[in-house]
C-alpha cells in the first residue's frame, strides 16, 4: 500500500467519523425537569445571513411558482374548442390536466421550500445505561448471500452500549449456515419457519414479509427489552450507533428515531445516482419533520421502543412496512402519558450498506417504494388522516404527493402530447417567449434552493461540492416507472413485497429490465410522427414529447455506455489511490500501525535532505508534535464524549 492510498484511507475515515456526528457532540441530560428532546434550528446555524438567505430564496421560489401557475390557468388562455363534441370534452380534459400537473408541482415545490425553513437537528444527549436494547437484522438465505449479513453482524459486535445488549439474526429460512455463522459470531438465532402461527396469509405475521419477520420476534422475544436497533442487513453499524440515537429515548414519548439511508458501493453510475436521488428527503425534509415530532420511519436503520411497537399491534402489514408504521405511531397515543407518540431523524450516519448496482435493482426498489406509497393512499392515509395534529397534516399532505405528481405528470403529459400531435387539442394557448421565460425563472428558483440545500448533504459517499444533478435525473428517468406503478394499483393489480438483491446476488440489466421505457418510447415516437403526418408539428408542441423521449431513452445509452466503458477497463488495473476518497468499508477501522508508517513518511518527505553518501541510508527522525496530534484525532477518544474505535496492533489484530 503506497502512500497515496494510505493518505486517502485516513481522509474517508475521517470524513465517516465527522458525518457520523453530524447532530453535534453528545450532552449530559440537563437536571431539575423532565427530559423532552431538544432541536437547533439549521437556518441558524449558519448565522443570521444564511438564515436571512433560506428564507428569501424560499419565499421567492413560491412566489414565482405561484405567480407561473395563475398565469398559465388564467381563463384568457383557454383555447377555443375545435367543432365536435369529442374535441371539445377533449379541450376541457386537456385545461384540467394542465392545471392538476401544475399544482402538483407547486405542491412539490411548497414541501421543498416549507421544509427548507423548518429543517431542524436534534441534541444528542447520553443513553440511559439502563436500557435492555437487543440488535436485529434479518436475512431471506435464498436471497441475500450470507458473506453480506456477516459483515453487517461484525459491525454490530462493535456496537457499544453499557447496559443490556444482545445481537439477534431473524432467519426466514431457518438455514444451517445461517445458524453455524450465528454459533462461531455468539450471535443470537430467531426463526419463524414452519411456525403457522407466525405465517399468516395477511395481518401482522404475514408470511414471507419483513414486518411479519420482525412482528413474530417482538411477540416472541420482545418483552426482554426495552427498544431494539435495527438495520437491513447490507447495512453495516459504526461502532457508536447505540451512543448517538438511544439518548433521545429518555423522552418518554419518542417512538423511534431513524437516521439517513446511504449508499457505500459505488461501483455503478447507478448506485451513486439512487444516493443522490435521495438528498432532498434525507437532508432536508426528514429534518423539518423534527419540526412536527413526525419522522417517517425508514427501515435500514432505525431504533424503536417495543412498547410504542406493542401499542399499535406491530409493525404494519404493508409492502412499505416502515411508512405505514410511521403513520400508525403518528396517529396514536403513548398510553403511558396520554401524549402523542413522536418521533426523531438524526442526520448522523450510523450505518451505511449497498445501493442497487444494477438498473433492473433499481426499478425494483422504485416499484416497490412506490406501490407502497399509492397503496397507503389509496387504503390507509384517508382513514387515519384527521387523526394528526395540523402541523402533521400538513407535512404528511405535501410528502406523500412526490410519487403521485411524478406518476400524474408523466401520464397526463404523454396524453396531452398525443391530444395535441395527433388532433391539434391544446386546451392553454400562450405566447411561447412568454411561458418559457416564466417556466425557466420559476424552475430557475427552485433550483436555487434545491442547491443552497446541498450544504445540509447527509451522505459521506457523493463528491463534496456535488450538485446532485444524477438525483435530479434519476427522479425523471423514474417517471414511467411510477406511472407504472399508479395504473397497476387503480387496476388493483396484487402486490408483493421484494427483497432487493445485495452483494454477489444483484441482478444483470437486459432489454426487457426497460420495457417500461421502450414502451414509451414507442408511443412517443409514433405521437412525434403523427405530428409532422397531420402538419402540427410546430416548435412548441414537440418540446414536452422530445423531453420525454429523451428521459425514456436515457437509461438504456447510460446502461450501455457503462457496458462499453467496463468492456474497455477489463485487464486493466486502476490504483486505489486514483480513486475518489470517498469513505471506504465502515467496518474497517483505520489501523493505527498504517497510521503512523503514513505520518512517518509524510514527516521524512519534509525533512530537509541528509548530508551524508550516496550509498548510506536515511534516518528516520521522530514524528513531530503536529503528526502525533494528527494521528491522535484517529486513535484518541473524540469531543464529543464516545469510546474510540478498537485500535489495531502491528499484526493487526484487535
């Protein structure tokens, strides 16, 4: 290992330890009155300039999306019917799709910016040492390898806590390496296999189901503890998971506390897109529902109190299992106090696992997350919705319209286009300079504050300084996807819950992982020919079609370009110090020994040459002070009160 690579391991070390504290340091809990968990505001964080700034850039992102979308809807610009019945109820559809796209996208726009002013941090404070926590990860053996789950198990063996804590793997298949792995780890074993009363066909032990997995542990096992932690189990723990979120549940009221998603394998152009698509709902949004004690649970990494679980009959039978959860612990009372039950996001990153590596892995993950959404819709939100509180109203009623307004919008423009292409059906007639000055400054602004956002970036693994504009492209690309996924549950079309393939089990892209797309493509190519066959193919009626021709054909030149691009690396080796310096495998700490060769060799590059022969070897002079005080950031305890990582001696066992 040369010195680069050892200088670039050091920097994405550091760079995991410092996002992994992103909350701030851990405080003693404050004496003489009930422990209710504390918020810093992020607009001040900044001072009273970036404060000022988020909320004049907010303020004029509505207002020229607000202004844009009252003059697109103004009756003046309604274009008058062409003679028919069928054109005219055709004209009348076309101004009431317009006007819903619009306000689905001024909705979008008002979550984006509400949140941009309500995003708030919590204080971590130090855990109760009293707390009977239990650790779990589940593994389906028939589709996750059991190479993946052991290194998730690894890192939780590290985890620290001073009470109570025990390591339990919930095994779908009861398999015999699984359970040989669990013995050597001294890893607790749980299976549910051949146990009817934990297989159910539907409800809170639904066979085959991640909720139904972890509902047989809990009524099984759970009355043992107080809370357990969780991840999925690609996602590796750092060492400090258990010190920086049990803290938050000495308040008697807080339900669960979720920390963000992040992507470590960065293999693919996929991968780190799929991260990046994720900023705004990790970063931002899930930070101002600390505004309203209403975090949406996110599965892959979590804690939760078995008593708030218990009250609400379990996890909720949902192929999105953690959202219809969340929503349930939302609208029900802590029957200890009588108050609502809440919830807590920590930015900080404490557990890190394996993003889809593969396209058709992603439109799967996209299929599910969103069926899920529409399903919760459809079924569960209405009958619960006026059981929150208004600000929870409010922020539920502006999070949950993403999936619908990219799934509208998408269906709704192809049918305008083809309206319009093939019939001449415009429905709005506007000046084109005009609306597509206004579209571009109210995009323009959105923009803005999607970008000023990025400082508030939650991920340790994108390129600092990162624009994010692959989550933007990303977002677009999954466009037919949930377009997809909204007809399929209108049509009531049975769903069911997929395991994403992680590790050495991802699946391989072919044609068919883009019928979706290819099909749009076709529609949208005969629309465009249709256009120039009938004579309406001007300027301005091709732009929406060609934009979405191109968003339907991207992903298949991305999946092929990267295809060439690997048929070309193959016998060539990179380096691994020409890699970005991102951060590596959080289960790896850095070893002290490599340490100090770095900082040693970093100290006899600086020292001025010896005067001595040719042939007589160089002398290595002590480190210095400012190299023992590097090297003391790695391996000393850190300000904010945790344990240091395990050191590494020289054989580098621990």
């Amino acid at each position: 290992m040369n010195d680069s690579d050892l200088a670039a391991q050091a920097r994405s070390w550091a760079r995991l330890e410092k996002y992994s504290r992103l909350a701030g340091p851990v405080q003693d809990v404050p004496d003489g009155h009930p422990y209710r968990v504390a918020y810093r505001n992020l607009r001040k964080t900044g001072g009273s300039g970036q404060a000022a700034k988020t909320v004049f850039i907010a303020l004029l992102n509505l207002a020229f999306e607000g202004v844009f979308v009252l003059w697109l809807l103004h009756p003046s610009h309604y274009s008058p019917p062409n003679p028919g019945m069928w054109a005219s109820a055709a004209n009348i559809f076309v101004i009431g799709s317009i006007a819903l796209v619009e306000l689905l996208r001024l909705v979008n726009v008002v979550s984006l910016s509400l949140a941009s002013l309500a995003a708030r941090d919590p204080v971590p404070v130090t855990p109760d040492p009293q707390l009977r926590v239990a650790f779990l990860t589940t593994i389906v053996p028939s589709k996750e390898p059991v190479a993946v789950v052991r290194e998730t198990l690894l890192g939780a063996l590290r985890i620290r806590h001073r009470g109570v804590f025990d390591i339990w793997l919930l095994d779908e298949g009861d398999d015999p390496a699984v359970r040989a792995m669990c013995e050597q780890l001294g890893v607790r074993h749980f299976t549910r296999k051949d146990i009817e009363q934990y297989n159910q066909p539907s409800g809170p032990f639904r066979a085959r189901t991640k909720h139904g997995n972890y509902n047989a542990w809990v009524h099984r096992h759970g009355r043992a503890y107080d809370l357990f932690l969780s991840v999925d189990p690609d996602h590796v723990p750092l060492a400090n998971f258990a010190e920086r979120i049990l803290g938050y549940f000495r308040d008697p009221d807080v339900a669960y506390v979720v920390g963000p998603q992040c992507y470590r394998n960065s293999e693919t152009f996929v991968t780190r897109a799929a991260e990046s698509q994720q900023f705004p709902f990790h970063s931002v949004i899930q930070r101002a529902a600390n505004r309203y004690h209403a975090a949406m649970l996110v599965g892959t990494n979590n804690a939760i109190r078995i008593s708030a679980l218990v009250s609400i009959v379990g996890l909720t039978d949902s192929i999105t299992e953690d959202m219809a959860t969340g929503l349930s612990v939302h609208t029900t009372r802590n029957p200890a106090t009588g108050r609502p039950w809440k919830s807590v996001y920590t930015p900080d990153v404490l557990a890190a696992g394996e993003g889809p590596s593969s396209w058709n892995d992603y439109f799967s993950q996209q299929r599910r997350w969103s069926r899920g959404t529409f399903e919760i819709l459809l079924k569960m939100f209405w009958r619960r919705l006026f059981r929150l509180s208004p600000g929870r109203l409010l922020h539920y009623c502006l999070i949950v319209t993403f999936y619908p307004s990219m799934a509208i919008g998408w269906l709704l423009g192809a049918v305008n286009a083809v309206l319009f292409l093939a019939l001449g059906v415009s429905g709005i007639s506007v000046a084109p300079t005009i609306w597509l000055a206004l579209y571009v400054d109210a995009t323009a602004f959105s923009l803005w504050l999607y970008l000023s956002n990025r400082r508030y970036n939650v991920s340790p693994y994108e390129a600092e300084g990162s624009a994010g504009l692959k989550g933007m492209l990303m977002s677009m690309i999954s466009a037919p996807v949930y377009a997809a996924m909204l007809i399929s549950t209108l049509l009531r079309r049975p769903a069911r819950f997929v395991v994403t393939p992680k590790g050495s089990s991802s699946s391989r892209d072919g044609l068919r992982t883009f019928r979706n797309h290819l099909g749009w493509c076709l529609i949208l190519t005969v629309a465009i020919a249709l256009a120039f066959a009938f004579g309406q193919a001007t300027p301005a009626a091709l732009l929406w079609p060609l934009v979405a021709l191109g968003v339907a054909v991207s992903p298949l030149v991305l999946w092929r370009r990267e295809v060439w691009h690997a048929s070309r690396q193959v016998g060539n080796s990179v380096p691994l110090g020409s890699k970005p310096a991102h951060a590596g495998d959080i289960t790896s700490e850095f070893p002290r020994i490599v340490l100090d060769r770095h900082l040693a060799a970093q100290h006899l590059a600086a020292q001025p040459l010896p005067r001595q022969g040719v042939d007589e070897p160089a002398r290595l002079t002590p480190l210095s002070e400012q190299a023992i005080e590097q090297r003391e950031r790695f391996t000393t305890r850190p300000p904010d009160g945790t344990m240091p990582l395990p050191r590494v001696n020289d054989s580098g066992d621990r």
